[in-house]
C-alpha cells in the first residue's frame, strides 16, 4: 500500500464489503476503516491500523453503522411520458397485457405521450423517480430510451438520461432500446424500422457517445430473434455493449442469442429453458430479475432461479421503473419482492443490487465492492443486520452517502 496521505476516513464500520474473497456473510468486516482518496477507496483496513490512527485528514466515525456498497438500479425506464394507470385498471379487470398492447396501448401509448413532450419536460419529470431511487440508496442507475422510436426522440430520451446523472450526482448508464416496439408508422414493416436502427440509430448514438449499450426486446410481441441478431452486430460494429428483455412472455430463445454475443445482461428469463442457462453461464451474462413486472403483471411463471444459481449465474435484481408493467420508483421493495416472490436470500438480492449489478452495467472493475480501486461510492445504514435492510419498508435506515468520495445528504 502507498503511503500517500488520505483525503477521508471513514471508521469504526461494519463494512459489507460483497467482495467474494471475504468469507464472512455479505463479507463483512467487522470494525473497519474505509480511506478515499480523490473518488477512490485507497485502503479497507482494521480501525486499529496504523494507517487510520496516524491518519490527520478528515474522520467520519460510523460508530459501528453498516456500511455497504452503492446500490445499482442496473434496469430502468425512467424517462417518459404520460400515464398508463388506466392499463393497470384493465389488467386488473383481467385484460392480459397482450391484448392492451394490440389495442394500441401499453408502449406504444407511451410512444405517444413521449413524443409530444419536450426535453425539459421529460427531463421535469424523470426528475422525481430517479430522486425517489437515490433517497433509498442508489447511487448508479441504467436509463434505456425506448418510448421514441424515431431517431430524434430516441436521442432526445438519452439526452435526457445524460442531464438526469449531471444535475443529480447519480452515474448513469444510458441505453439505446430503440427496438422496444414497432412504431406505427412501420406497422407491418418491422425489418423496415430494424434498418433504421441499424443505419441511423446506433450510429448516430454511437457518433454521440450517447449509450453505453444497446437492448432489445426479444418477444413474440416485439422483435424476432434474427431481427435482434441484426441490431445486435450493428451495435457491436459501434463499440456498443449488448443486452436484451428475453423470455419474459414466451421462449424465444433471446437469451442465448444475448450469451453468443457476448451480452451484459439478459433481463426478466421467466420462460428461460435449459440451453439458455447454459449458455449465460458459459458466455458470463448476468441474469437480472424484475420481480416489479411479475407483481404488476400477476405472472405465474418464475424465472428458474434455482437453476441459474446452481450454473453458476450471477444474479441481480432491478427496479425496471417504467410506466406500465413496473411503477415502481423503489430499489428497496424490488429487493423485498425479490426474496419474497423469487426466494433470493437477503444476501443475495443485496449482492444483487451491488456487485452483480456493477457487472450487469460493465461497471463490475470499478463499482459493487468495497475494494481498494473501486469508486468510493458507499452508504451508511442504521441496522444491526443487513437483512433489516430488504425486510422492512417504509422506514429508510439510510443515515450516510458518499458518492465519488464525497459525503452527501442521506
């Protein structure tokens, strides 16, 4: 270790470090130190080190406070417009999504709302939902377009996603769905619209650094496996990572394709078979599960958790806030429904929100521990078990966040 001053010192933690080479649950280190130089964690060191007593720079005393990773909402819709709690009444009434969906609704409304607003607008209202996200400890979010679907909305919506992260300290991944749905003016022309993804779309974002990846929705609803293969190959011919929504209403074999392109993510996986396992886990693509989509939907089909675990897949959890299928402005109750719904243990929904998030985002080398190296953002919650944090809703025992190394308002 250099022996460089520190800028600040955070002590007297338990530090639930999720770095796997702690054998502890969650590894925990009990009564430890974080020292941050810059927007770096500098050392992880017992509080009785030389290095933190001799330390003359700026101490938080934790006074034996958990302290935890950032968390990463690695899957959200935050930028919209409209509302679609009318749908919600439908489906409650027992009008399955599909059918919505071919009367006009779901996305698509919100294609309409999108498009008639402006970017200040949309900015106004992305605001509050990404807000309400921090206030429960998230500190990097995903924002995916998707309700454009023409070029200078889809940008519009990424630009938007790039000033919601600049004006409130939040990192933000953004992400190019423009294959989300077919826009009505491609009504039966789906190949049509795939080549203005293809030859306009990516690389317009790609010239713009507008997004970091490129999704699809891989669905009997949506777009067909070779569509995806074709923007899939365009966004890697750009530098552009790939995931993809599969499996969520039928198998159609997204997630393997998502794995031979060598994907970030496959997200939802409720109909995800045997060869789609196995080829996640050979290919490194994390799982991440969206119980707020299977609540709101009233689903029946889990995801295979069991089966992804015992190959050996990572697995994350996400909010997927959007504006139809999951209303949901609350990393913490996605966790909850993701033990409750799912059958996660409380370990592994928190690794699921931090170091498996931070891979789900490309983001696995510099977020999602608590490792020297690592970006120093962390929070300080007011629980003596980290389960507390999951279990109990409606109380936010969040008492500290630090974001780039800096402290800020809990």
């Amino acid at each position: 270790m250099d022996r460089e001053p520190f800028d600040h010192v955070w002590i007297h933690a338990r530090l639930a470090t999720f770095d796997p080479r702690v054998p502890a649950p969650c590894g925990v280190l009990e009564d430890h130190a974080v020292a941050v130089r810059g927007d770096t964690i500098a050392a992880v060191l017992p509080a009785s080190a030389p290095e933190v007593r001799s330390h003359r720079g700026a101490v938080t005393d934790c006074g034996g406070e958990l302290v935890t990773p950032g968390f990463i909402d690695c899957h959200t819709h935050t930028v919209w417009g409209g509302s679609r709690a009318a749908e919600w009444e439908l489906r409650l009434a027992g009008v399955p999504y599909t059918e919505i969906a071919k009367r006009g609704g779901g996305i698509l409304s919100t294609v309409r709302a999108t498009r008639g607003l402006s970017e200040e607008e949309l900015f106004q209202s992305a605001v509050p939902r990404v807000q309400s996200l921090i206030r429960e400890g998230v500190t990097c979010v995903e924002i995916k377009s998707g309700y454009g679907l023409t070029v200078d909305d889809e940008l519009k919506m990424l630009r938007v996603a790039r000033r919601v992260g600049e004006r409130l300290n939040v990192d933000v991944s953004p992400t190019l769905l423009a294959a989300h749905a077919v826009p009505p003016e491609f009504a039966g022309r789906a190949d049509d619209y795939v080549s203005l993804i293809v030859n306009e779309m990516i690389p317009a974002v790609a010239r713009e650094k507008l997004a970091d990846a490129v999704d699809v929705f891989c669905e009997s609803i949506a777009f067909t496996s070779a569509q995806c293969d074709r923007i899939f190959s365009a966004a890697k011919a750009h530098g552009l990572a790939i995931k993809g929504h599969v499996e969520q209403i039928t198998n159609s074999h997204g997630a393997e394709l998502v794995a031979r392109h060598g994907g970030w993510s496959a997200d939802h996986l409720e109909h995800l078979d045997d060869a789609g396992i196995a080829a996640m886990a050979e290919s490194g693509t994390v799982a991440v599960l969206l119980p707020g989509a299977f609540y709101f939907l009233r689903e029946k089909q889990k995801p295979p958790v069991e089966k992804l675990r015992a190959a050996g897949v990572s697995l994350a959890v996400a909010s997927d806030l959007n504006p139809g299928t999951s209303p949901l402005a609350s990393i913490r109750l996605a966790m909850n429904m993701a033990c409750v719904l799912y059958g996660l243990s409380p370990e592994e929904t928190l690794a699921g929100v931090t170091r498996e998030a931070a891979k789900a985002l490309g983001r696995g080398d510099r977020l999602g521990t608590l490792e020297v190296g690592k970006r120093a953002d962390f929070l300080v919650w007011d629980v003596a078990h980290p389960a507390e944090i999951v279990c109990q809703l409606g109380v936010t025992p969040l008492v500290g966040r630090v974001v780039s190394g800096k402290s800020c308002d809990a």
